[in-house]
C-alpha cells in the first residue's frame, strides 16, 4: 500500500512541478530575483533564482493533500519539527535570495533552527538523533548549497536521497515516505527545467532541499532504518566540499570567497558538461546507497574511493586560482 502510495505522490509532485516551475521563472524575473554570473558562477548572463520555492510550495501542497484526503498517519512531536525546520531553513534561504544575509547572521538563525528541531525530536524520546541533528542539519544544509552550481545536480542528487529514504522507510507507516516521495517527485520536475539553465534552485531551493533531505534520513532511521544506507547516498558531495575546505585551507586561500574549485566544478567546466558531471554525482550518490544494501563493508570502501576521486579530480587547479 504505502509503494503505490509514494509512487503517486511522485507522481503529482513531478506534474505540479514541471506546470509551475516556468510561472514562477516568469514572476522571479520581473521581480528582479535573478542570478548575475560571478566568480563562483558556471553560467552567463542573468538566471532567475529561487525556483526552489516551487519544490517547497508543491513538497507542502502535496503532503497536505494527502493528509487531508487519504487520512495520512499521525505526526509525532520530532516528525513536525523536522518538517518545519525544513520549512523554516526554506524562508531563511529566499529571504537571501532577496537580499543578502550577512553570513555570520544567518549561521545563527541556521543554528537556532536546527536546535528547534533538535528539540522536537528530543521530545520523542530519541536522544542520540537530537543531539546530531544540529550540526548534520546545518552542515549540510551549507554543503548542499556550495554543490549547488551546475545545471542539474541538486535535482538529481536530491532526487536519489530522497528515493533512497523512501526504499528505506516505504514498510513504516509515517509521513516520511510521503514527504520523501513528494521531494523526489518535486525535485525531478525541477531537473526538467534547471538542465536548460532556465532558472535556478536559489537559496530558498538549496536550504530547503538540504534540511528536508537530512530531516527525512533522520526520521527514517529513528523509524528503524539502516543508518549506512541513509548515510551513503550524502557521500558525494559531503566529501567534493570536504576535499575543496582541506585543500583551499592547506593554500592559505579565503574559505569565505567565491571560487569554482570544487571537483564538479573542474569537471563541468573542463571536458565534462553540466548534465554528465550531474549524472555522474548522482549515480555515484545511487550505487552507493545500492552497496550499502548489500555489504556494509563493500559500501565504506565504494565511499573510500569516491571520496579519493572526487578529491583527486578537484586537485588540478589552475594558476592564478585563489
């Protein structure tokens, strides 16, 4: 039941995503919202950002929907504060997307909000959760927005993690597999456009997605999930921003200025193009989470030599690259 269930809550949220996401590139445009290339840029020219709003709008469109109509399980107390930490990260990143946050400000609110939810969770009983949920939330909530600079590769990836929490999570009754089916649908609809280059996540997209993702593997796991499966599939881009922060580190280089260092950066912008590197993360990100089904120790090895590629592949820098 709760397969079929997820499979047409994909459904809707790729269809309600793919009509949207052109309105709002459309609205964000005469608002002004748009990207100007820059030095951490891989694109030219100005691209409306934000578009990320849509994922969020449909993800909460659809889930109510379902809890409405279908009568979805009870939420807990850490359940709704995931959900709505997520939700909360999402505003946070448009408000940026309007006008600038200073960083050490928005480190803060990123702070308090992952205590919020960290809080809720507590409240279920689940200790060890709460206590990583802060610096896994924020953490990654920041990697997946340094990642988010090509065409393609936060739809894609969140689309694998999200598929994964699903697989994981699909024989427990509770709203993590509708929520995680919604973003997996939302994001893929999102890919639709992004590939083109037509409008970008913007902040609003990359917290929402980076909460969402973490707040989603986290509920799976208290539910009884495989914390290396739901681990397995962040591999890829938590080792390309670990490699770059070590290397640029190492070169005495500005951590807090833009650059296009990363390995996914040096691929797309060399022989590579934006959609083959994103496919790449991707399917990276998929067969790890496949290995961790089958072999815990084969898995750690597989994320042993992604992470080496990875900080292979974006060692080759450039002269004149600060």
């Amino acid at each position: 039941m709760w397969w079929s269930s997820a499979a047409s809550v994909f459904a809707i949220a790729l269809a309600f995503t793919v009509l949207m996401t052109p309105m709002a590139a459309s609205m964000l445009t005469r608002w002004a919202v748009v990207d100007v290339a820059g030095e951490r840029s891989s694109h030219v020219g100005a691209v409306p950002r934000g578009g990320g709003l849509v994922i969020m709008a449909v993800v909460v469109v659809v889930v109510t929907m379902v809890a409405v109509v279908v009568r979805a399980p009870v939420w807990t107390v850490g359940s709704a504060g995931l959900a709505a930490a997520s939700v909360a990260f999402a505003v946070l990143g448009g408000i940026d997307d309007r006008r600038s946050v200073p960083a050490p400000v928005r480190l803060v609110i990123q702070l308090l909000l992952a205590a919020f939810a960290a809080a809720a969770v507590a409240v279920d009983g689940h200790t060890i959760a709460a206590l990583i949920a802060v610096p896994t939330l924020v953490g990654f909530v920041n990697t997946f927005n340094f990642m988010d600079g090509i065409n393609g590769i936060s739809g894609l990836t969140a689309l694998v993690i999200a598929v994964s929490v699903v697989e994981v999570g699909w024989s427990h009754e509770g709203p993590v597999v509708v929520i995680a089916a919604a973003v997996a649908g939302s994001s893929l609809g999102f890919v639709v456009h992004n590939v083109r280059g037509g409008i970008f996540l913007g902040d609003v997209g990359s917290y929402f997605l980076g909460a969402s993702l973490v707040a989603l593997s986290l509920a799976a796991w208290i539910g009884g999930g495989s914390a290396v499966v739901l681990a397995m599939p962040f591999v890829p881009y938590i080792a390309d921003v670990a490699a770059t922060l070590v290397r640029r580190l190492r070169r005495g280089a500005d951590v807090l200025r833009p650059h296009r260092e990363h390995a996914y950066q040096r691929l797309a912008n060399g022989r590579w193009s934006h959609m083959s590197t994103s496919v790449l993360y991707a399917a990276l990100a998929g067969a790890l989470a496949v290995l961790a089904r089958v072999d815990t120790a084969v898995a750690v090895v597989g994320a042993a030599a992604v992470a080496g590629g990875l900080a292979v592949a974006g060692s080759r820098i450039g002269e004149g690259v600060s």
